[in-house]
C-alpha cells in the first residue's frame, strides 16, 4: 500500500518512542490528526453543542485514527465505532441514557449506527451482569479510562468552548504512536485483551501486541 502524505509526515518510529521524541510532540500530533479528520471533528462539535456533561470522544475511534494516519490507511479504515462517554450522576436509569443517546444519533445522522453513548455514572450498575465482575462506581468520565483492557486504549479529546482541544491520556500516547497495545492490569482483563488484540492486528498487521503477564510469569 502506498504511503500517503500523512504517513510520511508522522514517523512512528519516532513518536513511538518515549526516549526520542517528547509527549508534548505527541501531544500535537495527535491534535493535527483529530483536527484533518472530518468525522472526529464533526462528533466532537456534537458532544459540544449538545452540552454531555463530562462529554469526550475516547478510545479505538481516536488511537485507530491514529494508526490510519501512521500506515497511510484510509481514515475509517477498520473502525467499529465510535465511543462517545459522558457522566450524570443525577439520573441513573436507563431512560435518561438512552435519550442522550437517541439525541447523539439524531445530531449526527451519517454516523448514527457506528456511535456507541454510555453514561460512566452508570456503568457498575450493569458491567458485572455482562462481564462477570464487579466496576467500581466512578466520580468522573476520565476515571473510566483507567479500567480499560489496554492502556493504549486510554486516550480521550474534547472540544472546549474555546475551540481548542482537551487530550487525556492517563498512560501517555508513546503506546499509540508506537502501534504497540499494552496491557493493563488494573481488572483481569486478559480474554479482552488478547481478543481485541487479535482482531486489530487482523486490521492493522503492524501492531506490536505485548503479552499479558500474571503475577505466576
């Protein structure tokens, strides 16, 4: 596959690696990919105008962006969905989530059946029936993402009032530049791990996928 011009542009090589190049580097990477990314940009005008309380954009739509970018990679190339996460704390039920997601899908027509809306404030309230462990109740919608299977998958954006962009990333962005998925060990997640490991090096062969080592390795 030919590279193109943004994959040239941004060396994950050097990006990728903590020693060489810097997290504000990165930083601004990632703001340029997010910011030439018409869909990003337009779910994130969405979370803003329709005012999700603690609203981001988070996880594969982002880093996986990141990784089309990187390999030259058409832009939606291998995205499942689009992860959208917001926190209220006031209505706990059901209806009230599944009207802010009726309300995300009516705004952003196009992208409807690839958004997935979830109330952070309610997620231990169903994760254990699913998953067959118990989650923590959160106090903020940033505090999720250091459950997550991966700490590559921790990364999230938000647009201010000012037009700039808010980046989260509790695990840094080296992993994500770097195409590398890490484990984190925060729940017993290995089955998630190296499930959706798998079917990511499926879609981008270039990842490096790290074992998941227990404390008996």
């Amino acid at each position: 596959m030919p590279l193109t011009a943004n994959a040239t542009r941004f060396d994950r090589n050097y990006l990728g690696d903590c020693y060489r190049s810097s997290e504000d580097e990165r930083r601004a990477a990632l703001e340029d990919i997010v910011r030439s990314t018409p869909d990003l940009m337009a779910i994130l005008t969405s979370i803003k105008r329709l005012g999700l309380p603690d609203g981001w954009l988070v996880s594969g739509g982002v880093y996986q962006t990141v990784w089309n970018t990187l390999t030259g990679r058409p832009a939606g190339h291998g995205i499942k969905d689009y992860d959208i996460i917001y926190f209220d704390g006031t209505d706990l039920s059901y209806e009230a989530e599944d009207a802010v997601i009726n309300a995300v899908e009516t705004d952003l027509p196009l992208l409807a059946e690839r958004l997935e809306t979830k109330n952070q404030a309610r997620v231990h309230l169903w994760y254990e029936k699913r998953f067959g462990r118990s989650y923590p109740p959160l106090s903020c919608s940033m505090e999720s993402l250091t459950f997550y299977a991966a700490k590559t998958h921790s990364v999230a954006v938000r647009l201010r009032d000012d037009g700039q962009l808010d980046i989260h990333a509790p695990f840094g962005l080296s992993n994500i530049f770097g195409m590398r998925l890490a484990p984190n060990h925060a729940f017993d997640n290995s089955h998630t791990y190296l499930e959706k490991g798998a079917r990511m090096i499926a879609q981008w062969p270039e990842l490096e996928l790290e074992p998941w080592h227990t404390k008996a390795d």
